[in-house]
C-alpha cells in the first residue's frame, strides 16, 4: 500500500474491518462512508466501484496476515506448536472467520477470490515445505512423506473447510474444526516422537 495516499489507506482499514465483520457482499459504500463520516462521493474519488475497493482489501488482509504468519515463522518455533500458531493468528486476523469472508468472496467476487487463490497457493506452500523440512530435521515428521503431495492436500483441505456451502456457520464453529482438520494433518505425517508432542501440546491448550 505504499503508493496510496493517507486517505485510500483509511478507507481500506475501515472497508476491511466492516468486511471482516460483516462480509464483503453485505457491506455497501454508503456503509463505510457512514462509518467514516465522509461523503460516498470521497471513496468513489479513490475506489470507481466496490469491485475495486474490494480487491484493495484483500490486498491488505493478505499481506498483513502473510507479514504476521512470517514473524511466527521468524521465531523458529517448534514445527508443530508453529502450525499451531500460524493457525490461531489467521482465525483472529480474519475475525474467526464469522462473516465466512473467503466464501463470500467464491460467491460474489470470483475474480478477486481467484487472484487471492494464487497467492495463497505460493504463501501456503513455503510455508509447508519449509514447516515439513524442519518436522523430519527433528524427528517429528516422517521421511517417507511426499512433501508437495502433503502440501497440496493440506491447501485443498484448509481451502474446503472454509467453504460454508459444506460447512455451514449455524452447525460448525470455524475454530473447532480448524484445530480438529490441524491435528488430523499432523497425525497423518508425524512419526510416534510427533504425535506424543502433538497430545501434549493439545492438552495444555485452550481452543
């Protein structure tokens, strides 16, 4: 966001808080501005159409929450409490995922939603690699693993977990099944050293 002014930075921060809060199809400009106390005509001076104020938000979550996950990365946590980790921060970044603001963009805003897909494909798969690599270093993970088969099927299941089509809001609570899907991957991969750690971290967590 470094080339925009004062006042789009502004705009974005309020657009993708109400976006996270109330999802990206519910949320109008005259919203925001309200929110803002400022004229509609003002944004629309910055951002044509929502369309495009839309894919500014995105940008943002995404690299704010991409920036976060890499200072968890930075402190070189044990591979398993790291997935953990990264896991809890992106729950919180996009506010437990209440307003299913991924699955709104599939419905509403395909292109943006396919962009972003792009860049979580790359985010998700050195993270992985690298977070697999570490596990076997230290005798968490197995070495018969196939790590970029791992990492596509991690991808595509965290990808399907959020769709609320299949997992709807009013039956499951996005946070119990991410740590559910998080230990089902880690037993799938992790070798008996990995899954003693894993019952030990689980038991002095709180979800």
């Amino acid at each position: 966001m470094e080339d925009l002014e004062i006042g789009d930075c502004k705009i974005i921060e309020k657009a993708k808080e109400l976006f996270l809060k109330l999802g990206f199809k519910s949320v109008t400009m005259d919203d925001i501005a309200n929110e803002m106390g400022i004229s509609k005509k003002t944004i629309y001076q910055s951002f044509k159409t929502k369309n495009k104020l839309v894919d500014a938000s995105v940008d943002a979550i995404f690299q704010e929450v991409k920036s976060g996950i890499d200072k968890i990365r930075a402190e070189k946590y044990n591979p398993i409490e790291e997935l953990y980790l990264i896991n809890d921060y992106v729950l919180k970044s996009l506010n437990d995922e209440k307003a299913a603001p991924e699955h709104q963009l599939l419905k509403y805003y395909s292109d943006t939603h396919q962009r972003l897909s792009k860049l979580k494909v790359e985010a998700v798969t050195d993270c992985l690699l690298n977070n697999i690599a570490k596990g076997k270093v230290l005798g968490l993970y197995r070495e018969d693993i196939l790590d970029i088969f791992i990492t596509a099927f991690y991808y595509v299941s965290i990808t399907g977990i959020r769709n609320h089509d299949l997992f709807p809001l009013e039956a499951y609570e996005p946070k119990k099944i991410n740590a559910s899907y998080l230990e089902y991957h880690i037993r799938g991969i992790a070798t008996q050293k990995g899954i003693e750690y894993l019952e030990n971290l689980i038991k002095n967590r709180t979800i």
